[in-house]
C-alpha cells in the first residue's frame, strides 16, 4: 500500500470516533511493518488510550521495533489523563512516523514532532492534511479562536417559515431530517436554545439515538440555555438529570441546584454571547450546536458568532404570518443583508439540506 493510502486508512478509524472523543480531536492511527499492517488504533473516548497506544498496546516490543507509524494527529507530549504518545513511540522503537497534521493545541504544536526527531525517529508531515483536518474542525477552531465552533440547526418550510403564528412547529421536517439532527446533536459538545424557545417547546434537547453507530453508549452534550432575565421554570424539560444544564443570564437572581453563568451585557442587559461563547470554550467545549428561535439566531447571526448553518427546507408553504428564522431588528437595506457561502446540498428523506457559512 502506498502512503496516502496508509493514511486514509488511519483517517477512516478516527472518524469512528467522531460522537464519544470530545473535547479531545479524533485521531488514528496504523503500525505497519514490512509494508503490512500489523495493527490499528482510534481514540475511542476521552480519558482512554490515546490512538498511538491503542494500537501499540496489542503488540509486543519485538514487533513494533523497526516499524512504521501512520497517525492523522501529531502525537502529544503532555501528560493529560494518559501520558504521552510521544514516549509511547519512542519506547516502542518504531523507525518513522508519519503525520497528518501538525497539532493546534499550544501545548503539543511542533514539540511532538521535535521530541520524536531529537529520539532518532525520522518524521514525516503533511500526509493528506485537508482531509485530517475534516475530522477535528471544531476542534481546530477551538484552539485558534479561544471560543467554540458555532453551528445553528433550523427547520423549516420553502418560504423560510420556522413555525406557525401559534407557535405551532411539530413536525415542519421528516423523521430522516429529525434523525439527521440527532447526529449533530451527538457530535456536538452543548447544544444552545433560547428561553423562548424552552418557555414554548420545552424542549429536552437531549441525544436520543444515532442509527449510525446504535451500539455506542451516547454521550450527552452540555445544554446552555440563553436566559437573560433567569425565567426558566424549576419543572423545565432541559434541567432534566439526563444531561448537564449551564444558564447563562445577565440577571442577579439565583437558582437553586442549577449552574448559573453570570454573563450580562451591561448595555442591553442581555447576555453578552461573546462571553458566553469564550467561557465555554475555556470549559473544553469545542462546538456548540444552537436550537433555536428567531431571536437567539438572529442575535448570533448580527455578532457575528455563527460559523455555519445547517438548514432543513420542508416541501410546505406556511405563509407570511408563519414565524421567520432571524430577528435582526434594524436591517431595513438589502446592501445590509448577511450574505451566505453555501458548500454543501443534499436530500435527506423528503426534505433538503443545506449547509452555509456567512459571509461576515
């Protein structure tokens, strides 16, 4: 097999992980002797082993000695909850590895890859880079931005309409648009709601399944709840013990047994979504799914903070007196209009997909 080939192989096992690694990135990883591999590795889950010692631990020293390493992620040299990959290899005796990608995490970014040579080991970079970076761009985004990648989910008909003038909005999409979300729930490290949309739904926002992978032990994401003026009620769905819950407010009061995020905007006396994303990217969190209303969305999408949309058209027409995607109050001028990069279309069931990043 030739090198590309290695490393698409070892790209392929670290997509397995791609619902239960957060907040760590995705990573695999090959040993391969004599042209052959003699074993594979993914980080399954954070806190376990990471990809090089997954794959390392079902050899002994005489096999991996002289071997090769193809990996999609340099190898780390901290000590986090495992130690590091870096000296994993070197005990191991391996003759080269090749990477993927450079880590972003300031913490690793070059020192892997200077701790393997100044060992001996010669190292290779830059093996299908674009496509290794496919796996951990919310990750990536992380540790270059300090805040969260921010993705917003929203639903809705051909005339952009995300619910009745009643609030009525069960079910504008299909079951498969509905299971869709459920894998961006499941990828997603919080997922955000606004208090209008927690006041009129009462939403869960929890993963119930992903057909994907059905066997896997779900791992649920943080719940964030926007809620300036601390009106969530006690009996809300979204503090249910099946997940965490953090409510961020700009309001003084308190709320017993819930974690309460203190992040007003002293000129609005809204919540400051700016902070609100900063703190949670200092929590670990590496993408925040948003399930929302028009005025959450809308606020995000006039900061600024929104990096993709992930848009689901229904084949219905609700009509003008259905309710918009976005509140953005004083943008009156079409040369004001956030304009959108569309990278992706697709089918999903009877509805349709659409993935956009702005254009701020």
């Amino acid at each position: 097999m030739q090198h590309d080939q290695l490393m698409a192989r070892a790209i392929k096992l670290a997509q397995q992980g791609c619902y239960t690694t957060s907040p760590n990135p995705n990573v695999g990883c090959l040993i391969v002797k004599n042209g052959q591999i003699i074993a594979e590795g993914w980080h399954q889950q954070a806190g376990q082993a990471h990809a090089e010692k997954h794959a390392l631990n079902q050899l002994t020293l005489a096999q991996t000695t002289g071997a090769d390493c193809y990996v999609t992620l340099e190898p780390c040299c901290h000590t986090g909850k495992t130690g590091p990959c870096c000296e994993a290899l070197i005990k191991a005796k391996v003759k080269s590895v090749y990477i993927a990608m450079i880590d972003p995490n300031p913490r690793v970014s070059g020192k892997g890859i200077m701790k393997l040579r100044q060992a001996g080991i010669e190292v290779i970079v830059g093996l299908l880079t674009d496509e290794a970076k496919k796996l951990n761009l919310d990750f990536i985004h992380r540790m270059q931005t300090g805040r969260p990648k921010v993705q917003s989910k929203i639903a809705m008909s051909l005339d952009g309409r995300t619910a009745m003038a009643s609030g009525e909005s069960q079910w504008i999409t299909g079951q498969a648009a509905r299971q869709d979300v459920q894998r961006l729930r499941a990828k997603a490290c919080a997922v955000m709601t606004g208090i209008g949309t927690v006041l009129a739904d009462d939403p869960k926002l929890t993963v119930r399944s992903v057909i994907d992978y059905p066997d896997i032990e779900v791992r649920q994401p943080y719940r964030v709840v926007v809620d300036s003026g601390l009106q969530t009620p006690d009996n809300a769905a979204v503090l249910s013990s099946k997940a965490k819950t953090i409510i961020a407010t700009a309001s003084q009061k308190k709320m017993a047994d819930v974690t309460v995020w203190h992040c007003p905007d002293e000129s609005s006396h809204r919540v400051d979504l700016t902070a609100l994303l900063s703190q949670l990217g200092q929590y670990q969190i590496n993408q925040v799914l948003v399930e929302a209303g028009p005025t959450l969305n809308g606020a995000l999408i006039a900061a600024g903070l929104i990096d993709e949309l992930i848009l689901y058209y229904s084949p219905k027409i609700l009509g003008n007196n259905a309710r918009g995607a976005f509140s953005i109050p004083g943008l009156e001028q079409l040369a004001a209009c956030c304009t959108l990069s569309i990278t992706d279309m697709v089918a999903v069931g009877k509805d349709w997909r659409i993935t956009a990043i702005p254009d701020y």
